[in-house]
C-alpha cells in the first residue's frame, strides 16, 4: 500500500501543516482523478498530539479512520533530536550527539515494515518502500525518500549561520557551525524547497535567494466564523515544552480571554481553536511570534502581540521579531509597559495588516500557501514544468 510519509521540527505547527499539506495534496489527485493515499505522521507528543489532531482533523478521521495513521517508532526517534526543555544551546549540543545514531535508526525502520496505529488503537502495516512521496515541514532528520518536498519558514542551516555571526545570542558558533553541516545535509536530502511569506528573513532586502519557490503563508485562511461572543484576545500557547511561561501576563490586558482546547488558561474559554482568531469578535491575538500565529493574525486582520525573544529559545524568535517589526506584522511586548499603550500600538498596526494581504493576494493570486503548494507538489509528480513557479518573486522582502 503506497503512502505519503511525513516528518517536521518541534512545535504544534509543524505537523498540523504537514497534514493541512497532505489533505490538500490528496485533493490535488482526486481532481486528477489520481488515486489518493494514506498519511503517516509521527507521533512525537502522544496523548497531547492526538488530541490536538483530533481537535483539527476530528471530522476527516471519522469519516476515514485509517486516512491518517500514526508511526510511533518514527516519533521516538525525532522526539530525541527536537527541542525541548533546556536552553537552545543545551538542545543543540544533543542534537549533534544523538544525531548520527537518529538518522541510522530512521533508515531502517522506514527501510523495513512499518507497524502504524489509527486513533482508535488498530494496528496498519505498510512497507516502507512503499512510500509514494515525503512531505516534510522543518525536517530534523534526512530520511533519503527519493521523493520528498520541503517546506519551512527558513532553512535551519540558514538560522544556525546567521545565529553564529550575532554575539547578543550568547550561543557557541563552533557548535553552531558543526550543526549548520547537518542541516544541509537535511537540506540537500530534498527534492523541491518551497518558503512562504512572509519567512523569518523577510526583514533582510539583501538575502539571496535560493533554490527555494515562493508561495503564501504555509496555511489555510481562517474560515469565516461569526459566532457572536464577549469581544477579547486570543492567546496561543506554544506547542514545546518549557516555553509557556511567556504568557503568564496576559491577565494585565484586562479584557477576556480565549485560548485552545488543548490548554488550560485560568479564567479563558478554551473551546475554541486558533482558527477562531477570525472570528471579528477576537480583536487581539497574544502568542510568540511563529509563523501559524502571525499568519492568522495579518490574514484575519488581528492584530498580534508577542512576547519578546529571550535568552536561551530558538533564535528563529530572535530573527523572528526582526521581521514581524520591519513589515509592521506584531507589537513585541514589554511586561513593563502600559498595557493600554500596548492596545493603542497594536491598533495602529490594522492598516497595514490590509496592505500586507494584498501585495501578498497580487503576487500569487491566493492567500492560501497550503493549496498553492499542494499544486506546485502534484505538477512536479506528474513531470509538469514548474519554471512559472520558480520565477515568482518574493514581495514583501522587496
């Protein structure tokens, strides 16, 4: 039975895209009347991540219990290399140790007979040569699937590069540098490279492009919702260990608060999930500036405001602010301020919110990153020529 096997970094995020960009590269082969395929995620964060998938993808997994299956020996393994609690530079100096060993393990197993598990506990078996593509989303590891699509808000050796060159960071550049070798060779594993934007370097005019094609933010536009409720903020809190302590001042904005299922926010209603961000109702957004949250937030018109960057997280954050700051896309909180001046900066930020979306909407016709990549991915299966895509420029870094 062919599949579409996937992989991805730390966080929420990264495997909810990777399904969003499976589904809809399903959809691309029904219409084509292209058989469609089973999706295998790893399952990383156990009872957390199937609640949260089922939370999303609730609907799609009753109507097809075996559609998505999850591999639990894959998520072992990438769960030994992503970050967790710790400092980044902690995170790193184990990255580089138990990566070689990961990576053998992974070979193998996918080399072999994969044991996979529905939701409901039942047990698939597939061939691992029996892969029909890899969608990968910020990979950690280099599988060698011979067919395999690579999505990121950056390219991981790029970050580690340009983290060694900024001496504020306080990291290691020698250790730095020897990851910067892995994860090219992560990299140069893949076949198609795709970057959203806005990326995490949109603030740099001077970068060079790559081999990299653009397309929209690397998700699905909030769906309307009109439910009427209290008009509040929405806070979003990160998907990786250690880090939700970021939030704990979100109670000095004074108004209420609405929050994900999988959390518990004192005082919030927690019976909606992010996409409720949409919702004009919910006029602010609190969450750390990675890139579904900033998405949702200038895609729904919503202002954002984030939490600055600390010693210690990824510096993906650190270059995260930079951009979020130069397109006018957040207000970066200080627990200092005035929270009524934090509203006030964060209100003037709605105008440009409008004409980010429409530079983006002019340059690729959609805001939808998901569908638009998902076309890139089956014209490039069916031996299509891409070069139209390829030669779409970034806008926002221009």
């Amino acid at each position: 039975m062919e599949f579409i096997n996937t992989t991805f970094a730390h966080g929420n995020g990264p495997y909810s895209r990777n399904v969003d960009l499976s589904l809809a590269v399903n959809e691309e082969f029904r219409k084509r009347r292209m058989n469609t395929l089973p999706i295998v995620v790893p399952l990383v964060y156990g009872d957390r991540q199937k609640r949260i998938m089922l939370e999303d993808f609730g609907d799609i997994i009753k109507k097809n219990p075996e559609l998505i299956l999850l591999d639990e020996f894959h998520g072992e393994v990438l769960r030994g290399l992503l970050f967790h609690e710790g400092t980044y530079q902690e995170n790193l100096e184990a990255f580089l140790e138990r990566y070689n060993s990961a990576e053998e393990k992974l070979r193998n197993h996918l080399a072999g007979e994969l044991e996979l598990k529905t939701f409901e506990g039942k047990t698939i078996r597939v061939k691992g040569k029996d892969v029909a593509l890899e969608l990968s989303h910020n990979p950690r590891l280099a599988t060698g699937c011979e067919r395999s699509f690579y999505t990121t808000i950056a390219y991981f050796s790029e970050i580690l590069e340009k983290a060694a060159t900024e001496s504020e960071l306080g990291l290691d550049k020698n250790l730095l540098l020897d990851v910067k070798k892995i994860a090219e060779r992560i990299e140069n594993d893949r076949g198609l490279h795709f970057m959203p934007e806005p990326f995490v370097f949109s603030y740099d005019k001077n970068r060079k492009v790559k081999k990299e094609i653009f397309t929209p933010p690397f998700i699905h536009p909030p769906r309307p919702n009109y439910e009427d409720v209290q008009e509040g903020m929405y806070v979003t809190i990160t998907g990786i260990d250690g880090l939700r302590g970021l939030f704990d001042d979100v109670e000095k904005f004074g108004m209420k608060l609405y929050c994900p299922p999988f959390i518990k926010l004192e005082g919030a209603d927690n019976t909606h999930v992010p996409e409720f961000v949409g919702n004009p109702r919910i006029i602010y957004q609190f969450a750390r500036t990675g890139w579904s949250s900033v998405w949702w937030s200038h895609m729904s018109e919503t202002p954002l405001i984030a939490p600055a960057y600390t010693t210690g997280d990824d510096p993906e954050i650190y270059f995260n602010e930079r951009t979020v700051r130069a397109l006018g896309l957040a207000v970066i909180f200080d627990s200092n301020k005035d929270p009524t001046e934090v509203l006030r900066k964060a209100d003037a930020l709605r105008p440009g919110l409008k004409k980010i979306n429409s530079r983006l909407l002019s340059n690729y016709g959609t805001l939808d990153g998901i569908n638009y990549t998902a076309k890139v991915i089956v014209d490039s299966l069916e031996g299509k020529d891409i070069t139209s895509y390829r030669q779409v420029r970034p806008v926002l870094s221009t």
